[in-house]
C-alpha cells in the first residue's frame, strides 16, 4: 500500500484500534535493529489529542529510554521523569502536568494498538514490534476507583524540519520575513503537497500571499471571494470548495505542530508555515509534508542555475552574472542579512552556515544555496 494512501487512511478511515499499524508512522526516531511504537494521548478531545511516533532501538532499551529519545528528537516534544516517574508530556500545544485536575500519566503496552493495556510503567523494557502508550488521565486515590482512559486512536507525528527554508528552490517578493506556504490537496494522486516561498515586510497577509504566489505562477490560481478561501488549483490538482471537500487553514513554526488558525486574514508577521488542506472536515486533516513547488511561470532549471564560487567561501564571494542585478543573502531563520549588487562581494563579517542567495534582475530571478565558513 503507497505511503500517500496509509497517512490519508491514518485521518479518514482509522475508525477502530486494530487498523493503527506502524505502517501509519510518519516520523521515526533513533536508530537499531527493533522497532516500537509510542502512543501519547492528552484527551483534550481535539483533532491532535492523540499522536504517534516510531522508535528504533537496539534490545534492552525501556519506555524511559524511548521518551527521553524522542524529546532529544522532536523540538515539539519534552518529558519529565524525575524520581523515576512518569510526571509531565508536552507536545506542542498540549502541556500533561501530573497532578492538574487530579490527572496523572497511565503507561501501556501491547503487541499491536488494540491489545494495549496497562503495564510496570517507564521501566518497561521494549519488545521488538510492540505499541507502547500514555494517557493523562484522572485517578481515584481511594474508593470508588475509576476506570481509566485509555490512549485514542493517535495520528502520526510529523518530522518538525523536514522541510525547511533551505528546501526552498524560489522566493516570491522581497522582504526581511519569509513564510513557507504548504498547499495540500490530500489526493491520493500524485504529488499532492506543495511549498512556495514567500518573502515580505511582515505587514503582508496570508490573503496577500496566495494573490502574490497566484501572480508569479500560471499554473497557480487561487479564488478567494467574499474574503474566504474557496477554491485553489495547482497544475493537475484542484480543491474546489463544496465539490467535494472545503480548505482549511493552519499556522505552525515547523511541520510538527501544525495548529488551525483564523483563515486568510492571518498575518504573516513571525509566522514560518501557512497550510492549506483540502479536507473534508470529518475529521479535518493538517497538510502533509511537502514538496518544493519549483519555479514559476516557466522558468527553466538552466535559468535557475547561480552560478557563485567558491562554495563554500569564507572571505569573498564572485557572482557570474552580466548586467543589473540585486542579490540577496536570506539566513535559515528567513532574516535578509544582505543585499548587493556587486559581481565581487565582501562576506568576511557574515556568520559561518547556510544561506539562500536570491537573485533578481530585468531577465529572470534565480535562488541558490551558497555555504560561509
């Protein structure tokens, strides 16, 4: 089964336990021979209660070993265990501090999602191919004991820099703000996410970016009258609204926690993601990891291709270009550090890591990754 068919599968037809494989993870951690399943349940009762990651280990490893991983892993993810103690999980937005309203965390184990069941707690030593699972749930400390609340039906976590700016072929507009844009189409067909890169002032909409993003690519169109977003076509994909599914709109500073925000009014300003998902809403599904959208209205790879040496440089750049240009050097945190339009570019002072380079002049607009060391 294509790994585009179990995600979507994961959100619209996961309606028992039982159908919850590893097959569903999205985001696996560590490294070894065996492999486990954490489950993390907050019943909070939102779309994202509950979430799942896969663990690689080698044997001998313990729940302990395997959430102090994760959360070494994922920058949503972090634990409290002192005193040999389950305490506290917060993943993104949801924060399970024991002891709040008198809930705890509950520990279980099971060889596959249906069969979980409550177990030793974090000292479990991990079986190879088994689920392993939390639950914040509320304790009785004496009679009349309640049942516990048993980990939901999780969907699987997403790996926070998958993609990132550095992923990023083009920039649409300019500006010292960047926000990705990720336009998913949930469709089984295909490459069905896409990221654009967007530069602006951080006085910029999400309304303002999809028209700047629709301008810059003819195979980009977006409708949105009477101030919603209704309909979005990108080269052989489509959402139209109401046939049959509706766009939902999500912000998030990576791709792991991805959170459902006011719609296309949304300012941009430190905003890093903006989605779009095509979603029928039963439930409502987040985008998908992307792809880079590449370049607009028909620009060539050959076109694309800055030239700048040497890469990596520590102390002067060269761009082989002819005639008017402005170049600009954007760090990962999407900041402009520099804008020139020297052909021979004094790079001494800048930090040592990664930037793109953009590139704009009267004949094509170019993007490329150049090293400082």
């Amino acid at each position: 089964m294509k790994k585009g068919l179990l995600y979507f599968l994961a959100f619209a037809g996961l309606s028992s336990q039982a159908q919850f494989t590893s097959n569903n993870i999205q985001y696996w951690v560590g490294t070894g021979n065996d492999t486990a399943i954490l489950v993390v349940d907050f019943h909070t009762g939102t779309f994202d209660s509950s979430s799942a990651w896969g663990y690689l280990y080698n044997a001998g490893a313990t729940m302990e070993n395997m959430l102090n991983d994760i959360a070494a892993a994922d920058v949503n993810f972090s634990v409290n265990m002192a005193g040999g103690f389950l305490n506290d999980i917060n993943y993104h937005v949801h924060a399970g501090v024991g002891g709040t309203n008198n809930q705890y965390w509950a520990t279980y184990s099971g060889q596959d999602f249906a069969s979980l069941a409550a177990n030793s707690g974090i000292t479990e030593v991990l079986q190879n191919g088994n689920f392993y699972a939390c639950s914040f749930t509320a304790f009785n400390s004496s009679p009349p004991y309640n049942a516990l609340l048993n980990p939901g039906t999780p969907i699987p976590a997403f790996e926070p820099f998958a993609f990132t700016n550095a992923d990023v072929s083009h920039w649409v507009g300019t500006g010292s703000d960047s926000t990705i844009l990720v336009v998913d189409f949930l469709s089984l067909i295909g490459i069905s996410s896409n990221a654009f890169g967007y530069l602006h002032d951080g006085t910029k909409t999400a309304e303002d970016m999809l028209n700047d993003i629709a301008a810059a690519y003819s195979s980009f169109t977006v409708d949105m009258t009477g101030g919603f977003l209704n309909d979005i076509v990108f080269n052989t994909n489509s959402g139209i609204g109401g046939s049959p599914n509706y766009w939902g709109t999500w912000s998030a500073s990576n791709l792991g926690n991805w959170q459902m925000n006011s719609g296309i009014s949304e300012n941009l300003s430190g905003l890093k993601f903006f989605g779009c998902s095509y979603t029928d809403f039963a439930p409502v599904i987040r985008p998908n990891t992307p792809v880079n959208a590449g370049a607009p209205n028909g620009l060539t790879e050959n076109m694309l291709s800055l030239s700048v040496y040497p890469n990596p440089s520590s102390d002067y750049l060269n761009i082989d270009i002819k005639g008017e240009f402005v170049l600009e050097f954007i760090d990962m945190k999407g900041k402009r550090i520099l804008t020139t339009s020297m052909n021979k570019i004094d790079i001494s002072d800048l930090a040592n890591g990664l930037y793109i380079l953009n590139l704009q002049s009267a004949n094509f607009n170019a993007t490329t990754k150049w090293i400082k060391n």
